[in-house]
C-alpha cells in the first residue's frame, strides 16, 4: 500500500512523529510549508499568537506541494495541537488538496490536551475512509521512547 505522511509542524513533536510513522512502515513524506515564514514565539506568546491564527481562521498560502496525496492508497494527516484544533497550515491544506476517496488516519501533539482535534480534522475530510487516530502529549518532552514505541506499532496496525 502506497502511503504518505503528511504533516506540520512548529517545535518539531509533530516532526518526530511523522518520521517514526515514515521510518517504521516505509512512507513518504510530505511537510506542509507556508510561503511566509511563521515566527516561532515562546512562552505565552506562542499561545496567544497561535490561538489569534485559529481564531481569525487564517489560511497560510503554503509552498508547492513536493508530492501529489492522490498518489497514495493511505495518507497519515498530523499537526500540533493550536486552541484546541488543527493548525492554519492544515487548514489550507485540508481546503485546497481535496482529499477523496482514500484511506485516511491522523494524529495529534499537544501539550495539554488535544479536545477535538481529531474530529475537527475528520470534518475536514469527509469523504474518506477513516482507518486510525492517535495523539500524543510532547513527545520530545514526555518519554520520547514510549512515545516512538507507541506511533510504530500504531503505523504497522494501519497497514493491516
């Protein structure tokens, strides 16, 4: 099954999940980048700043897509965790891709909790067959071992 990995990401969590899933089942990988450079802010602002985006539903123009996901049989959709849903760059994605008709799973980083992330990216993709989801909380903080054990063996049940 030809499968790809698509993913954002801001301080790397979603990164490192991404490539587990990539590395333990063989994917490509498709990382979602915007035209304009997001600033990484810390501390409260980066809260603030990113909440601001989701609320304002902001729509990144992101840079050519390097692969087509009508290409692929599965695709693995992830983002960090921003005001309780997916992040603006998703959302760009998610209305410019339209994903039809394909096996689709998705997965989540968060540093409190992720509320309904994984249903408002099932919205998102209606028309889809939705074959897994999973979340985690900072992996690069929270045993990242645990972790990486986790979203392999979750990658390779996808597969069947």
């Amino acid at each position: 099954m030809k499968t790809l990995v698509i993913y954002y990401s801001l301080t790397n969590n979603a990164k490192f999940i991404a490539e587990e899933i990539a590395n333990a089942i063989g994917a490509d990988i498709l990382v979602l980048r915007t035209k304009k450079e997001i600033l990484k802010p810390t501390g409260f602002m980066k809260y603030f700043w990113g909440g601001r985006q989701v609320m304002m539903k902001e729509m990144p123009e992101l840079l050519p897509l390097e692969k087509n996901p009508s290409d692929y049989d599965l695709i693995i959709i992830g983002t960090p965790v921003w005001a309780w849903t997916f992040t603006p760059p998703l959302r760009t994605f998610f209305a410019t891709a339209k994903i039809q008709n394909k096996k689709v799973a998705t997965f989540c980083t968060h540093g409190g909790g992720m509320r309904n992330t994984l249903e408002d990216m099932k919205k998102e993709l209606a028309g889809n067959e939705i074959v897994g989801k999973i979340d985690f909380k900072e992996p690069l903080k929270y045993d990242k071992e645990e972790s990486g054990r986790k979203v392999r063996e979750w990658a390779k049940n996808l597969l069947g």
